[in-house]
C-alpha cells in the first residue's frame, strides 16, 4: 500500500503498442529494470509489445540521478507515479524509485472490459523503514542460487530491500573461502556457494535494488566452522557437523590469539567479497558449557576480569568488532551482543523480543526487528502483520530513540526446509511483513491486507516462485498416479503446528539430512479455507442464523469435509507418507458431520441437546489436538456452531 | 509399455540407501543419464540418497558396448530390467538401452505402504520402429531453447528418438547462418538460435538418446529466406516474413544457377552444424503461382521437357538432393517429394495420409508416418493412438515394404502455439503416439493406455514441463485476482476446435504478432472430465439406469455445470478475454439442467415429453456448435441421457 494515493478518472489500456521511454540519468539496473519490467508485464498480460515507431510512449520513466555503485542504507527510494487515461510518468530522484515504481504499476494491471488496463491514480510513495529485510538461513538445509534469485525476483516484488543470508551455523559453512579452503570443504558437504557464485548473486540483486549481508555466527552455532578447524574451538576434539537442530555446546575459543588471527584473515576476505557496508556476525544463542569446562578459558576470564560469559562474549565481540570496523564495516549482531563495552556504532537484530530493541535505542544503539517476524514459527499472515517495529516497548521511546529503528527483517530459517517447500514457507506471508515496513503506521486493516495479499500471492506466481505448485506436487509425490482432489481437500484446512512444537511427537528428533515429504512439509503455513470458512460462519452467526447463502456455502464445505474421509480413506492406507494423516481425516469428517447436525439444530429453532452437546464438544476437543504435526484449523467455527445450537435463543 | 513384462514377487524399497553401479562401458552419456537418473528419482520420492560406503548397489547397470558417436539409425536401444525385492540389474548391448530403462524404472516407481517401491517385474525391451520422432515447428512461433529442452527431457521419458527441428518457413528463418547472415538477421525479427545454441540444443539431445534432425523446407514456405535474399525467388519484388498462416506463392527459382550455388553453400554449412545423418528439405505445398507467371520459368520447362510444376519441384528436388548427398547425408522430405525421378535412398515423409506411404514402400522408398499424429488438430490421444504405420493402406505390404517403413513422427505446427502453451498441445497426448511407435502393435487397449498416459503426464511435471500449470496461469490471467474455480469448470469441459476450423470465425485470420490469450489457447486439447463423464453416462445407461452410484455422481457433475453459469458469469463481464466465452457458459448451464431432468424422468420411470425432448434437442445442437472456437464436450452424454428419458422401456 503507497503512501499517498489519489484515484483519478478512467484508466490506460495496455495493448500491443505500449511502450517505455526513459529520460533522465540511466544506468545498468536501470535498463535492465525496465527490460524485466517490460517482460514482465508482457508475461502477465500475454501480449507481446509491438510499439509503433515514434509514438509518444505510454510510460514516461525519469530518475534524477545515479545511485550508489554499492547499495546504501537509507538511499532514497521514493517514487512519484501519475497514470491518466491517456499515459502514465514515473519519476524519482534515484533508479531505486523507479524500480518501486514499476512494481506498483505491475501491481495496478488488471483485466478490464476492454482489455489489460490500470486505473487512473496519483501516487506518491517512499518507505517508512530504510532496512527492510529477509533472512534466509542456507545452513541447515542448502538453498541453491536458482532458488534465492527467485526469492530476491519476490522481495524486488514487495519492496523488500535486504536479503540477509545466513551463511554458517553449526549444520553447515556454505560459503567457499580461499584462504581457509577446509571451512567449505569439510564443512559443507559439498554444498557451498562459489565466490563466483556469490558475486553473482549480489549483482542480481543490487539489480533489483537489494543489499546482500553476510551472516558468519559467531562464537556459537559455529560447528561446521571446527569440522576443518577444530583448533578455533574451546572444547578438545574432532567435531563435525550438526545433523539435527538445536543449541550445541561447542563454541569458539575467545581467549587464544589465534582465533583472531583466523578472524582477521576470514573477515577481510569476505569483506571484500562481501560489498555492503554492514556485515553481520550472529552472536546467538552461546551456552558456556565449552567454556566454563575449560580451565584455561577459566584462568583467562580470572585474568581479565570477566565476570561470566556474558562478559567473555562481549570481550570477543569486541575484538571482532575492531576487525570489522578495519575492514570498513559496520557490525550487525542479534540481541545477545548488546553490552555497555560495545561502540553505539554497532547494530542489533532483535529476535528476543521488542523490549530489547526498545532497550538498545534508549542506550543509543540502531536496531532492527525480528521477533513476530519469524516465518518457521508458522504464523498467520495477519499475526505479524499486527507486529510494528515502533509498537509495544518502542511505542514510548523518544522521536530520538525511535530514529534508531531502521526498520526490520522476516527471518526464514531452514530447519525443516528444502528448496523444494522453501517457497511456500516465505510466501506470500512475508509480504505482510514487507507492507508493515513499507507502508504508513496507520495501514493495520486486516481485510484488506488478505485481499492484497491475495493479489501479490498470485502475481508470484509469472515469477516462477513455487509456493503454491510446489504443494501439488508434493500431494502428487504421496498419492502416486492416485487423484488428488481429496488429499487436496485435507491439506486444504490443516496448517503445521506453531512455534516450535514440532518433533516433539514420537518421530524424534530432526535428521536433516532425512526427507521432508510428510503432509505438514507440504501444506500451506496458513489455511485460506479455514479463514474463509471461520468468516463464513462468524457472518452467519452475526446474522442470527438467518442469511440463508452463508448457511447454504457452510453447509457445501460441511458436507465435503464429512465425505471426504470416505473417498480419502484408500489412499492414505495405500502410502506409507499419509499413514499419520488418518486420524486427522477422519476428525475432519466428524467436524463436518457435527457441523452440519447444529445446522439443523439452528434451522429448527430446535435446542441441540445438552447430552450431544457434550459428546461433540469432546470430539472437537479431540480434533483440536495436533496429530501428525498438524493442526485442523476449521475447529473454532465449527464448535462455534455446535455451542450456538446449545444456547436458548 | 514393453515388449515383455514378467511379473515377480513382492516388491524393491527405495529408501536413504539407494545407489548404482555401473560395469561394462562407460561413456559420457550414460554416467550423465546415470546421474540424471538419481537425481530424477531423489525428486520425484523427495528422499535425499545417502548410500552406505562398500554397501551392495541397489541398482546394478551394465552396457556392453559404447554407442556411435553420432546417434544413428537403426542403433540397438534394447535393454533387460530385471527388479527383486533385494535389488534390480539393467543390462543393454549400448548406452541407448541403459537410458531407456532408466526411464522404465522410473515409470515403476510408487508410493505403497512402506514407503516408495518398484514392483519385482523382469522386463526385456525394445522398440517397434527405430525412427519415433517428434516435429516441432520454430518458425511460426519461436520456441525458445529452455521450451525445447524440457520437451527433449519429456521424449526422453516417453522413449521417443528423433527431435525434427523445423527451422524455417515463410514466417521466419530460425538459424544462424555465418555464410548468409541476413537469412536470420532480416528473415527472423531477431528470433533465432545461435550456432552454439543449436550445438549446445544437439548435445543435449545426444546425452538423451535423442537424434537432431534440421528441417529447411523449400522451395515453398520459404518466404522468410527471401527477405534477405529475394534473388533466390521466383517472383519480382522485396518480400517481409509472412505473419500469418496459410500456402503463399512466393518460391525459390529453381531454374537459375544462383539458386544452386547458394543451397550449396548453406546445406554445406548446415550440414555441419548438424552431425546427424539425415537432412530434412521439406518440399510440401508447391503452389507453383509464382513458376507459371514467369516467363523465363516457362521457357526453361520447355527447354526441359518439364511439363508440369511437379516435374519441376522433381528438377529441383534432384539438384538438391545431389547437395545433399555431396555432404553425407540422406535426403529426407515431405509426401510430394516422391517422384520416380529421385533415387531410392531418399526418405518421404507422409503427411497426406496413409496411402502415400504404402505408394512409397511399393516403389522402393523408405518412408515416415505423420498423417494421423498432428498434434495441432487436437484431436484426441484415442484417436492418435489408433492410427498404426502398419495400417491402414500399408497392411497390404509385402514384408520388404514393410520394412521400409520406419517409424513415425507426432508434429507440432507452431500457427497457433507459443512458449507457453506449447508443452499443453504436445503433452501428454503425445506420449500415446510414442507408445504407438514403441510398444508391439498389438498393444492398443484405450482404456490400459488412458492410465498410463495419467501416469506419465503427472510424472512430466517433475521434469518441468508446463502442460497443466500453464493452463492454470493462462485461467488466472483472464481472471486477474478473482477466484477462478467456476473458470476452471468450464475449462475443463470444453476442447479447441479439431483439424483446421480455428480462425473461420468472426475474427478473422490470425496475426502471428499477436497473443494468443483466449480461453481456446489454454485449455487442454483433450478433456479428461467429459471423456470420464461420458464412461460415467455409459455405465449407467449400460446398468439399465439402476446404477445409484453411477447416477449420484452424473448428478453431482451435472448440478455443478447448471449452476455455474451464475457464479461465473459476473468474471465473464469484467474481462475482454473472457466475453467471448460467455455463451458457452451458458449452453453448459443448460446442458446441465437438461441432464438434471432427463435424470428426474428416469428416476421416476416416467417418459419425458415430445415436447420437452425436443426443445432440449434443439437446445443440444445449439451447444454442440463451436463458438469462441471451444467445443462443448459433454454434449453426446447428456444428448444421450435426454434421448434415454424419452424412450419407452
């Protein structure tokens, strides 16, 4: 949503002789903005442009000045685009705006009585945050390039203006570097990115106006780094790396000079590698237990005077600073790195909560928000959408303060995610979370955000991202050349369980180097159909049971869902995949069924007995329960039936 | 399906431990196919192979000898797959076998209830014809490299050998040539391969087993050649690539020198370029126009003792042949190449129909089927799959004529066809005439075939082929943001019209420029839900209209169609693209009412009205005439069910 829109009269046809001229400055992410612009819009109109030479263009493109060779923080990125009936002119100070401004055009087109058209408007638009960004973890399971330059093609979508990678954890390093060859090749099992390929995709995204910052965390989840180094570790030892998720014990050794002096060579090597100017060491999560089992690591905080490892880790951070800062970076930590020791200069990720962000403004450091912004915790769209980086313990910092919160970034981290479902675990969600760091503070309408998000999600769709087709296929894997039709009406109303409560079951813990091919690796975060159905029945229940076409569309779902387990029944006996689902298809069947009997309870004006009552609450409390890592989200409307069909009226 | 299937007992896991190993010869293409193979099947079961060092291989390959360094004709492409539930051995005489039963294993593997398996099974395989080709036409509409290698991927999962690449015609010149660059530089608008690219396309192929078979048709449909060079024509005049379909008049003199020298030097180089050993010059549709209005063309048929158009496409045809065979290779064209005039050794390619075949066979020629396996016609796989190169006029053949007989091709005329849409009008229906040039003749059970063809057709989609999901996007496209369930409803019951009834409507003749949008360039050229409501109809009209199952199904597909219109029609306003379409939306709401009724008659064994038949009758014809060049499926079942309710039983 723009900042300011102004509806005009009437709308432009797109028809074959559209056409883009550009005047003002021009540059290479320029040119090949407006060439991926044009095809494009192309692609989702299907017409392809033949302009008539010397017609006056349809589109009148014009930036004021260059931007810069190395994508800055807080560059302007605002955009002006004014569309009549007979043509439309996009102007910004900077390409960044222009290539804003040609995602808002393609977001205008629509189909119309005449043809391809979008309305006539006056907008004026700039983002509310300067960092506005998505980290994709590509250690716990590898993201390959081709994956990631779909990703960024989405974030150019949105707006989303950092991809923050997540290149080393304890389950894999995945960058190659030259001067420490063993930290790729032993730690990565050969899936690792090239420096060439690095470089490319920078260039891919500076293109599309996204900066790239490195993540290399530091001195915890940092197994892999020790797989080819086990002398940059606290702890004795061969290690090698992580195949399961976790908090893991060991943990650099900040007391040994030659840490740093690993750190100094690795750091400049992938500063240079790396070309933006912040430069991100993770700093998470660090449980002592290296540590404190050390006794020389012991002597040395004695020495120094480090209380306790909150201090020795603000020791090493320090020094890692300094190296930073001598590579002309700035550096970028999550929460744990805040400590008085440490220069304002530095930058923090909140993913503990907004009162930590809220607590480093005040001290005077930057900060960005990534707690209510994690996409593993499989969270509604409209759930993080409710999350404001000035909200909660921001809201009563100081205009000051408050100017210390550049902004925010959605975290996808890949524990239970492969390139072929990584997709759909981003998308469309984070486009709710881009609108919250793009838009006005005051955009919070729910409804509406679900009808854009709608759009956006389809429009993904011409750029090849995966996150709706990637769930036929995976149904198609599990049901083999069986029809799919009620598999798809299953997967239709459940959602993974929440938070991190899954593997909690009698599977175990994670094997990642195993399958993800279960039903809950394959549905969709957030159920469409649970929230048109709750809404359905929400208006039925507002309308005192009275408005006969919401009674007759629950009443269509109702009796899908109780037949569907019949027709599903063969198919899950018959593959090993589905055998778990069962239960929940057969509690889906009970819902509809109960569904339906409180309907004829209502339309009776006939009170549902108190004995019935009873047993279906039970069996909806049943339902509630996640099986097989899933949860069936038509529960709440459903019982909302069955206990108005209880209550005198 | 194979030559031979034995059935085994029980059935191979195919788990984390999964491996190969190869014996015997090794060569370029079948480690890659090996490879390829691997990675196929780790996709299509989502199970990350981690074999165990030293374990025994699950699948043990072995070729006996390499194959040719260019694919040719007639190469050993058997093979012997023998599957127990402790291990499966490929073995073949050539790489050719390995990769063919590689793709049978494929086909074998299903989700059971222990996971993804292949049935214990001994197979021995090879093909009927050694000549299974598929034409793709790149001059009407481009196909771009990427298009043309994901449907190289699809042959090679369907066995087929030969990719007839038709590079040029009167629409535009698709190849570079260095030796005559304004042959693509003005006949192409800059839509052409590069020589590295067409390499690049060939080695592709060759890693799949697959030939590469370069189609220059002249002298007629060679209009795009002379837009460079109009001296090679035989009218006066500047020529511009055709942009639209049809037979035009311009044509290459045959009765100049010049002609000579420069096919001399372009088949030299062509010849080049493309190693295989076949060479393709077209030859079809001469409308001799241009030869008869000139006189120097006139004279030199007298001088001759030509005495018609044919005897002179056979002058020329002889010269070219020469050509063709100074460079090593044989000559291979369409139907009306055939003259007794032209050696033996050329090959005809029959596209006019089955009896100019058999005419070659008898007269010493080798020959191609194609009539019958058009894909542009859309018509049906059944129908395809019905036309034998054994039948018909050549089931009279002596053995020795038969044996000239080679095999077939399915060809894809690219009028109305663009990258998006063209995996749809080839697959999966081609799949059917691969089976038909494969498998024994007597393989030909519809229905057996039907569910293969199923089967294939989900397993492309894990090669990347866009058959179905482009159908999707077209859908949303005309939709923009709105829900396109009831669009896909009508979609799914309507076909194109058949054989070349396209564009003689009100629209006129078609723009090659322009797009190709409309709901009849989405849809599938075969429905697969009237062709499974027909089967539903005639089951129940079979069972004496007793069947209730039968008949609750027919009704639920019915009362979906009758209310459709209604949900659909408010889309069918808003979109340009869409309009067209509103009266068959319409007609299948009828259609569904009429069924509906008819059923109402029958259930109460009571005889539908004169009157009332006659009305729905009137209204059947109505819907069974193509409008928006869409054909109503459903029309002769529910005709069926209406005449049914109106015969006394």
């Amino acid at each position: 949503m723009p900042a300011s829109v102004q509806p005009g009269t009437g709308q432009l046809l797109i028809d074959q002789s559209f056409s883009v001229a550009v005047t003002g400055t021009h540059d290479a992410s320029l040119n090949t903005g407006v060439r991926r612009f044009q095809a494009q819009l192309s692609t989702q109109t299907g017409i392809p442009f033949r302009p008539k030479p010397g017609a006056p263009p349809t589109l009148q493109i014009h930036a004021d000045h260059a931007r810069e060779a190395v994508q800055k923080l807080g560059e302007d990125e605002s955009y002006e685009l004014t569309i009549t009936d007979s043509g439309a002119k996009l102007t910004a100070l900077t390409p960044l705006g222009v290539l804003h401004g040609l995602e808002t055009f393609l977001q205008l087109v629509q189909p119309s009585g005449s043809g391809f058209s979008v309305p006539a408007v006056t907008i004026k638009d700039q983002p509310r945050f300067p960092w506005r960004g998505l980290l994709i973890d590509a250690s716990r399971h590898f993201i390959p390039i081709d994956v990631l330059k779909r990703n960024l093609d989405a974030m150019t979508a949105v707006k989303m203006n950092v991809l923050h990678w997540h290149l080393s954890d304890d389950q894999g390093f995945r960058v190659e570097s030259k001067v420490f060859p063993k930290l790729q090749g032993m730690g990565s099992g050969g899936q690792f990115y090239t420096q060439a390929e690095v470089r490319d995709l920078i260039a891919y995204a500076h293109d599309r106006g996204i900066r790239v910052i490195p993540e290399f965390d530091i001195p915890g989840h940092a197994t892999a780094w020790y797989v080819g180094y086990p002398e940059l570790a606290s702890g004795p030892g061969q290690y090698s790396s992580e195949r399961r998720g976790g908090i893991f014990d060991a943990i650099m050794d900040p007391t040994q000079e030659r840490t740093y002096k690993f750190l100094d060579q690795f750091i400049a090597e992938m500063a240079k590698l790396f070309p933006d100017a912040y430069f991100h060491i993770g700093g998470d999560e660090v449980n002592g237990k290296q540590w404190d089992a050390n006794p020389k690591i012991q002597q040395f905080m004695k020495a120094h005077n480090l209380k306790n490892n909150q201090d020795l880790q603000a020791y090493f951070n320090q020094r890692v600073q300094k190296i930073v800062a001598k590579n002309h970076k700035t550096m970028v930590g999550w929460d744990e790195i805040l400590h008085p020791d440490l220069p304002k200069t530095i930058i923090v990720q909140s993913w503990r909560g907004q009162q930590s962000l809220a607590d480093a403004a005040k001290q005077g450091y930057s900060g960005l928000l990534s707690h209510g912004y994690y996409l593993d915790l499989m969270w509604s769209a409209a759930r993080h959408y409710a999350v404001d980086p000035m909200g909660d313990a921001a809201a009563t910092l100081t205009d000051q303060e408050k100017s210390r919160i550049l902004g925010g970034e959605s975290c996808q981290w890949a524990e239970w995610i492969t390139p072929e479902n990584v997709d759909s675990h981003i998308w469309p969600r984070n486009a709710a979370i881009a609108e919250r760091l793009w838009s006005p503070q005051s955009v919070t309408d729910v409804a509406s955000m679900y009808t854009r998000l709608n759009a956006v999600s389809l429009d993904l769709e011409w750029l090849g991202l995966t996150h709706r087709s990637a769930r036929q296929q995976m149904l198609h894997r599990m049901a083999g050349s069986a029809d799919i039709t009620a598999l798809r009406a299953l997967a239709d109303v459940v959602e993974p369980v929440k938070d991190y409560n899954r593997g909690d079951d009698a599977k175990g813990l994670s094997d990642f180097d195993g399958p993800l091919t279960r039903m809950v690796d394959a549905v969709y975060p957030e159920s469409d159909t649970a929230r048109h159905f709750g809404e359905l029945v929400q208006t039925f229940v507002d309308g005192g049971y009275k408005d006969q076409a919401a009674e007759a569309q629950i009443r269509s779902w109702l009796t899908m869902w109780r037949d569907n387990d019949a027709k599903l029944h063969p198919l899950l006996d018959q593959s090993a995949l589905l055998q778990e689902d069962a239960p929940v298809s057969a509690n889906l069947s009970a819902l509809g069924a109960a569904g339906l009997q409180a309907l004829d309870y209502l339309d009776k004006a006939q009170l549902a007995p108190d004995a019935w009552e009873t047993q279906q609450l039970a069996s909806i409390a049943q339902a509630k329960k996640p099986t097989a890592d899933l949860l069936l989200m038509i529960v709440a409307p459903v019982q909302q039936l069955v206990q108005a069909s209880a209550i005198p009226r």
